[in-house]
C-alpha cells in the first residue's frame, strides 16, 4: 500500500493524524545529543531545588509532568 492510501485511510477514514518521527540530521552526534539530554535534566533538577531552598517558589506549585 503506498503512503498516500495509508495516510488518506488514517487520515480521513478513521479521524486521526498519522504520526512521523520528526527528521534527524546526517551528521548529528549522538554522543552530543546524550550529553545534552544528561546535563539539561540535571540543570532543570538542579534550578528548581535552589529555587526551592532560596524560598522563591514553594513546592506546591512546582508541576511534575510525567
């Protein structure tokens, strides 16, 4: 089946978007996207638990999303 009658099923006959990966770039590192994701989560942890000793925010309205 071609791409065309897959999406036009999906889309039209059954409501619903088909969903693709969104494109990677030939020369991404993906040591470089590890380390990224490793030091912006423990950046992100590390900001709210200084908010949260300095007494900016209070632990109530910190949103946890998972």
């Amino acid at each position: 089946m071609s791409y065309i009658g897959v999406h036009q099923l999906v889309r039209y006959r059954l409501n619903a978007k088909l969903k693709v990966p969104r494109p990677v770039h030939i020369q991404q590192k993906e040591a470089a996207v590890e380390g990224f994701q490793k030091t912006r989560t423990t950046s992100t942890a590390d900001s709210k638990s200084e908010l949260r000793q300095s007494g900016t925010i209070s632990t109530s309205s910190i949103l946890v999303s998972g």
